[in-house]
C-alpha cells in the first residue's frame, strides 16, 4: 500500500490525453477535476503518509504482496505484528513455498479468513516455481497468479513495481464515491461505473498515477473515513461534492453490518485456533469441546476440510494441512 517516494510534480499531470474524448459512461466531473486533485492529494501523502514496513524499499514486492492479503477486511493494527513476524520466517516466497500449506495458516493467527493464508501459500509456489522465486512485475502475470484478483494485481504491480493501474478497494471507492459522485458511500459492490471513473481519475504519468493511488488509499483510511470523517484535514474538500451538497446522510446504499457472535465463521475460527496451537494431530473429543451445538460443529469443521485448512485422518483426529 504504497508507491515511490518522488518529488511532488511542479505542474499538474494531465488525466488524459490533449483532446482526447471524454470516455463514455464516465461522470464529467471526474474528467472535469481530474487534474486539479492529483497535485494537492499527493503532497498531502508526502507529509503525512504513515510509516509502515510494507512500504519501506526493503520490503520488496514481496513484501508489498503479503501486506496486500493480510490487510483484506483487516485494519493495520492487527497486521502488523503478523506481518513482522511472516516476513523474518519467510523474506521470500521461495521460502514460504517450502513449507506445507498449514504452516502458513498456522503463523496466519488469528487475523480472521484464513484462506486468505493457503492462497499466499499457492502463490508463492507458483511464484517459485514459474517465475524463479521473484514476483513478476506484469500486471496480467501478476493476475494469472492463484489467489490474486483483480485489486491485488493492481495493488502490486502499482505499489511495488509503480505502475500506472487504477488500484479501488473500499478506502478509494469512497473517497470517490464523495468527491465525484457527492454520495457518502459507495455501492456495496464495486460496479463498471466506479472503474470507469477511476480510469478517468487516473493521471497519465505512471510514476505520478502510481503516488497517486497511494494517496487517495491513504486519504480514505485517515481522514475520508467511514464515520467520523475530518473534512478539515482534506487537502481537496473544496472539490468534494458530498461536502459542498451538505453532507447528505441517505445517499447511496445502506451499509451492511458485519456480524460474528453465534457464526459459523465463529464456530470455524474456534475449531482452527485449536489445531493451529496443536502439535500433534487433535482428536475429535478435543474439538467437541470448542462449541456446545453439534450440528453447527459439524457444518464448521466440514467447511475447513472443504477449504483445506484442515485435514482429518484415519484415526478420526484432525490437523492442519501438510501438503
């Protein structure tokens, strides 16, 4: 979540050719201030971007790429520490793919979705195996990768490499979905639309269009936030058309809440804490205990094997995967 450290341009970059045709179906005023955002939003992230170890040169791409998966539906606080500890174990993905699959879900702890950590897994071995162990830098190889959709191909090759992509995860949409749209919130999911207008948005100059992503991620995570927004540190609020129409609280879609107590995904996370903190294979007795109700157990512990977080044996124990 981050792009190279340059100069801020002197002049502003252009969106999009001299001349050229506004792009069908794009709002014209993404195409109308494209321009004058650009300038103000990256200085801003030159002053005030946080200090995070993805985005250190030493991290590599690789680095970048590990932030990207732990960081899905996952706020900063809880990735750190994870993160520092992944990265001294396993610096490149040759070394990660040398593990069997469980290890990474074991060291994935408790960050919540761990399938997130067996597709890390697999694209460190595809990494090692079709690309010599380095990242690729194109973005279509990037997406060929197991695991890696469209955001995240983009998230690298922009971040890492300094590419020129539209880089939309929910921090981006929003800020756009205010500035541009003048909505408080984006669609729940991303639709062509907001593609579209966040092409539009996207300055020519790669190295710029790459600092440019990372400021408006940044902006959306600390100050055009969710709730609780801080209009008077944003260094383009007198653009934003959400602000300057009053702030209006009902436009967009209603926001949908995320709930865990009584979950499955509750369920799951119980039933994997064990086997992850197990050294040998865990009997069933021992996973009867996590959860009262057999029935939702039992719907949860068939979802991991399904998923290949774990692995039941002969015997009638469980463990993570080896393979």
């Amino acid at each position: 979540m981050t792009a190279p450290t340059k100069p801020v341009p002197t002049s502003p970059p252009s969106g999009s050719a001299p001349g050229a045709p506004r792009t069908p179906g794009v709002p014209h005023a993404a195409e109308a201030i494209a321009e004058s955002l650009h300038i103000p939003v990256i200085a801003w992230f030159e002053a005030h971007a946080r200090d995070l170890p993805w985005r250190r040169p030493e991290a590599g791409a690789w680095g970048v790429m590990v932030s990207e998966f732990m960081l899905q539906q996952t706020p900063v606080s809880r990735v750190l520490p994870v993160y520092e500890q992944w990265m001294d174990r396993w610096p490149r993905p040759a070394d990660l793919a040398k593990e069997p699959s469980g290890e990474a879900v074991r060291a994935w702890g408790r960050l919540g979705y761990p399938r997130r950590a067996l597709r890390l897994h697999g694209a460190a071995v595809a990494i090692t195996e079709r690309h010599g162990g380095d990242v690729p830098t194109g973005h279509a190889q990037l997406l060929a990768l197991p695991g890696i959709g469209e955001y995240t191909a983009a998230a690298v090759a922009s971040f890492a490499y300094g590419q020129r992509h539209a880089v939309l995860d929910t921090n981006v949409r929003r800020v756009f979905a205010r500035i541009v749209g003048g909505n408080r919130y984006p669609p729940n999911a991303t639709t062509a639309a907001e593609r579209k207008v966040a092409r539009a948005l996207l300055p020519a100059d790669e190295s710029t269009a790459a600092r440019w992503a990372a400021g408006s991620m940044e902006l959306g995570a600390l100050v055009c936030t969710a709730k609780n927004e801080d209009c008077g540190r944003c260094p383009v609020s007198n653009q934003c058309a959400w602000r300057l129409a009053g702030k209006p609280e009902h436009q967009g879609p209603p926001r949908r809440g995320q709930t865990y107590a009584g979950t499955d995904r509750q369920v799951r996370g119980k039933l994997l804490a064990v086997l992850r903190e197990a050294v040998a294979p865990v009997p069933q007795a021992v996973l009867d205990r996590v959860w009262e109700e057999p029935v939702q157990r039992a719907r949860a512990l068939d979802g991991l094997v399904s998923d290949g977080l774990a692995e039941p044996l002969a015997d009638g124990t469980y463990r993570l995967p080896l393979t």
